[in-house]
C-alpha cells in the first residue's frame, strides 16, 4: 500500500479522544449539508444543460468524467436529485440526517417502477410516504416502500458500460429479504 504523499496526509494521531469525536460530528453535519448543496447545485446543472458547454453529452458524464465521482456515485446523486427537485421541502430532513442519499436512491426507483405501472404517485402522498422513511436505515426503508407501494425491494443496483460508450443499469431484485 503506498504512503500518502504528505500534502495529503492527516496526522490526527497527537489530536486528543475529545477533540476527535467533536471533529467528527460537526463534520458529519457539515457532509449532510454540503449533500443538500451538491444535489440541488446537481438540478440546476441538468436544468441549464451546462454540462454541453463543457463538452459533456450528459449529467452522468460530467459529474464522472469531470467531477470523478465513481459511476454508482454519480447516478445515485442524479436520482437523489431528482427526488429533491420534486420534493424540495425535504431539503431540511436531508440535512439534518433524518433522510440520507441511499434512501432517496431508493424513492426514486420505488417512484420510477410506480410510474412504469401507470401509478403516479399524488405529491401529497409522496410527501407522506417520504415522512413514514424519515431515520430509518436502508434494510427498513426497502420493507416500507415494499409494504407500501406493493413493491420487491430492490437490493442492488449495477451500472455496466456498453461497447457504444453508454451506460446500462441493472437492477437486481431479491424477495427473500425479509
């Protein structure tokens, strides 16, 4: 394993027990808020199409090839985006972590397999399903929407590239999870 070069190393070793733990959690806050910021900042990029004034042919391509994000990284922020831009007023639940990114992950594809059977959720009931998620983990996330939406869970989720330079995502289902 190679030595961090060192404008890159972080000796916390001589940071005391108390010092780190608070570090932490007003990191943690920070990470949630800057996770609100970066999906919204996400939407306005595909809203403007900025992305093609950059060179890009998409989001997904942009925020891979330009951002680095890994490609689940990336598609997963673009469906937690989507999920923000039509429920904006979850942005306070994101950043107080009572919603977290794999959650909203799993909304929009319980939301997209809803709208391929013809049953678009009502914003009202959106929301109230949304609030029934808030603190709860991935595994309780996945029986609620299942249990509410009469839905397999999905419990994973591939993105594979394709010889035309394109991307496929598989997604697998399970319904043995519980």
């Amino acid at each position: 394993m190679p030595i961090p070069s060192p404008e890159y190393a972080l000796d916390l070793s001589k940071v005391s027990n108390q010092e780190i733990l608070f570090r932490l959690e007003r990191l943690s806050r920070t990470e949630r808020k800057i996770t609100h910021l970066v999906l919204s900042h996400i939407n306005e990029v595909e809203v403007r199409k900025l992305y093609l004034d950059l060179g890009f042919t998409s989001l997904y391509r942009y925020l891979t090839q330009h951002l680095y994000y890994g490609e689940k990284a990336a598609y997963d922020r673009m469906q937690a985006a989507l999920v923000l831009k039509h429920t904006p007023e979850i942005a306070r639940k994101i950043e107080e972590g009572a919603l977290n990114l794999s959650q909203l992950v799993q909304i929009d594809q319980s939301l997209k397999q809803e709208r391929k059977a013809g049953k678009e959720l009502s914003v009202k009931a959106t929301q109230e399903l949304l609030g029934k998620l808030e603190n709860k983990s991935v595994f309780e996330t996945g029986k609620i929407l299942a249990s509410e939406l009469n839905q397999t869970p999905k419990t994973q989720q591939k993105v594979k590239p394709q010889k035309d330079d394109s991307g496929r995502r598989d997604d697998l289902f399970s319904s043995s999870l519980y």
